[in-house]
C-alpha cells in the first residue's frame, strides 16, 4: 500500500536522512521517497498509520496520512 505522510519537525537534509533509515530498516517498507520542500514522505509498505506514527517518534508530528492508489 502507497501512503503519503504530511510531517512538521522536517527541516533539513539530516532530517530527511534520520528518516529515510527508520523507515529503511524496516522489513515491512519497501520503498521511501521523501520530499523536504512539502515535508512529505511517500511510502510503499504494509505499515499501519499508528505503526508510522510511532516510528517517526515525538521529533517529527504527523500531520496527515493519506492512501495513493
């Protein structure tokens, strides 16, 4: 399932790296695309919107998760 994550708390390079590796050693994520300037984040995986919730911690807040198809 493709999602896409609107995220605060994103502010630079090193925020879009710490991302990209909690959810890159994942095994339930097959594909991470982040996008620093719309602090969102494109996911292709079988995670359940609390799961993301609870990887990306209290540094970045969810703001809204939305199905692709």
């Amino acid at each position: 399932m493709k999602k896409q994550i609107i995220v605060t708390g994103m502010n630079c390079g090193h925020c879009v790296a710490r991302i990209r590796g909690l959810f890159e050693e994942n095994k339930e994520v097959t594909n991470v695309e982040i996008n620093l300037e719309d602090k969102s984040i494109v996911l292709e995986s079988v995670l359940s919107d609390e799961q993301i919730v609870y990887i990306l911690g209290e540094k970045y807040t969810v703001v809204s998760i939305h199905k692709i198809d």
